[in-house]
C-alpha cells in the first residue's frame, strides 16, 4: 500500500441535484416574455419535432407509466429542472445520484421523441451539468396529452421566457415540489395541487368582474387536520405597494365568502420571500396596511415552509 493517486483518485464526482437560489435570476435581458409575445431572434423550440396523429397514437401506447408522469408533471408546472423532475417521480432509486442519472435518461429519451424539448438559457450555467437543464412540453408533447380529451391544442408559437419569468416560475415550481417532498415525508397527504391558471378565483365587487390569481394553491392534511393554503412567491423585484395591492384583492375575495362557502375555511396566504430582511419588510406593511382587520397571510423564507406546514409555524409569521 502507497500513498501514490491512482486512476480511481481522479474520478469525477457525480452529479446531485441542488436547489438554486431563483431569486438570483430574475434581471432582464434580450430574452422574452410569453406574456408579452416579443419573438426571440432566431426563433425557439428548434428542438421539436412534428409527429403525425398516428405516431402520437403509437407513442401513447409504447411510453412506460412513468414517462407519463414525466410528462404531466411538466405540463403541470410549465418548466421544470432535471434536479425537480427527480425529486418529484424519481424517489426509489438507491441514491440521488443514481436517481438524478434515472431522470436524465428518461428526459433525454423523451426528447428524442420530440416530446419535451430543454431552453437554451441553463440555471447555473453549463458547469452544472444536466441538472442545470430546463424542460418543457414540445407541441408534440401537449398533442400526446390531450389525445384522450378532445381538446382543440391551439396552434401558438413558442417564446424563450425571460430571466424574471423563468425565475419566478421555477420558485413556485420549486415550492410544489417541496410540498410533494415534505407530504412523502411525514405520511401527510397533498390531497389538492393547483397551479396557475388552475388555481385562479374569480369574483366581483360592485358589479365589476375580478380576478384573484395565486401563484399556487394546495390542500395538506395530517391526521384529522385540514390545511388549505394559496402561495404567492416573491423574488423582492416588487415594492411593498405592490404587494399591498394584491393582498387587498385577497381582502376583497375574503369579504365575498365564495371560498369559505366553497370549502368552509378561507386558505392561509402565504408569502414566501428570499431573505429575512425582505421578509421584516413586507410584514410590517401588511400589519400596517391591514391593522385590526382578518389575519390572512404568513410571510416566511423558503427555509420555513416546512415548519408553517406541519406545525402551522408561529405568531410572529401572520399578518
């Protein structure tokens, strides 16, 4: 025995999935917004590819169950990292590493059927690796899906999003994911999972047409406790007025009792924010703008989801 490296000294390490801090990526740049329907230059979703009604069918009976999975949870989430793909399906593996290499196979063999396709911006960067891809449904992808309910697809182009608003939806993806993790974990059940537009509400006050739109809206039960919560993720590019003035449309749609005749109990807002400066900050706004009115909101770090979730947190967080 030497002390001399070998060969196996030098290995590379694998790959784990890691969890950015999305709040990094939200500057703007020359990438668009599918809001606003700005085409990027060169065009996108170079990657799809166009699959007749017959190959669909025959895709649709060759892929496994968990390809589908796969699919829907994209479709769901409208962008997902290799890294949340795994935490979300791929959970049996021996270790995260072989999990995470499970995920890449099976994005990559989705991709190659033109199913999926990856953006060209990376989380990261390109030293992340495969964990730093960024996944969506291809127009073949969203046709495979919709082969058995009979929806029109609408014919639409694809727009690179921008940083913000690939940043943003990557959070709240990230908070889903958390959700589905935390439930596995401590044998709750995520009994209700919405994103957006799913999880919109709709009301009106003095005759006028509204709309409440959460960034995600959940249903956690532990035992014989119920808990319904909507999630607004901030990435501190808004002022606190900002914030006020959605907060206030959630005192408008509380004050309609839809939701609480709906369901029985009006959900828990929460905010989850980066920091605990920003944090103290939109806090104090709220229980300033709202004093002596309803506590609908928490305002927490990403780092205290799991404690509002399973113990219902502490007082320090309602406002």
């Amino acid at each position: 025995m030497t002390n001399r490296p070998t060969s196996h000294d030098k290995k590379p390490q694998a790959e784990k999935p890691e969890v950015p801090d999305f709040s990094r990526y939200r500057v703007c740049d020359s990438y668009s917004n599918p809001i606003t329907d700005t085409p990027v230059t060169g065009g996108a979703d170079t990657n799809s590819q166009r699959l007749s009604h017959k190959r669909l069918l025959e895709l649709d009976t060759a892929l496994g169950k968990r390809d589908k999975e796969v699919l829907l949870a994209i479709q769901r989430h409208r962008y997902l990292m290799t890294g949340q793909v795994q935490r979300l399906i791929f959970t049996n593996a021996a270790t995260s590493t072989a999990a995470l290499r499970a995920a890449s196979r099976c994005l990559k063999k989705l991709k190659s059927l033109g199913l999926v396709c990856t953006l060209t911006r990376r989380i990261g960067g390109v030293r992340a690796g495969s964990g730093s891809l960024v996944w969506y449904l291809s127009h073949a992808g969203e046709r495979l899906l919709r082969l058995h309910d009979h929806k029109p697809l609408p014919a639409r182009r694809f727009f690179e999003p921008s940083p913000y608003f690939l940043a943003h939806t990557l959070a709240v993806s990230e908070i889903s994911v958390r959700l589905t993790e935390l439930c596995r974990e401590q044998d709750m059940v995520l009994s209700a999972l919405q994103s957006e537009p799913e999880c919109w509400r709709s009301y009106s006050e003095h005759g006028t047409h509204l709309s409440l739109k959460p960034d995600l809206y959940a249903v956690t039960v532990s035992g014989e406790y119920e808990d319904r919560w909507f999630f607004e993720v901030d990435l501190d590019t808004e002022s606190p007025a900002k914030v006020i003035e959605k907060c206030q449309r959630y005192h408008q749609y509380y004050r309609t009792g839809l939701e609480q005749k709906a369901a029985g109990v009006f959900p828990l807002t929460v905010w989850i924010v980066p920091d605990q400066g920003r944090k103290d900050r939109l806090a104090e706004a709220i229980r300033a703008a709202f004093d002596k009115q309803p506590r609908l909101f928490a305002v927490i770090t990403g780092d205290e989801l799991a404690h509002l979730v399973r113990y219902g947190g502490d007082g320090g967080m309602l406002c």
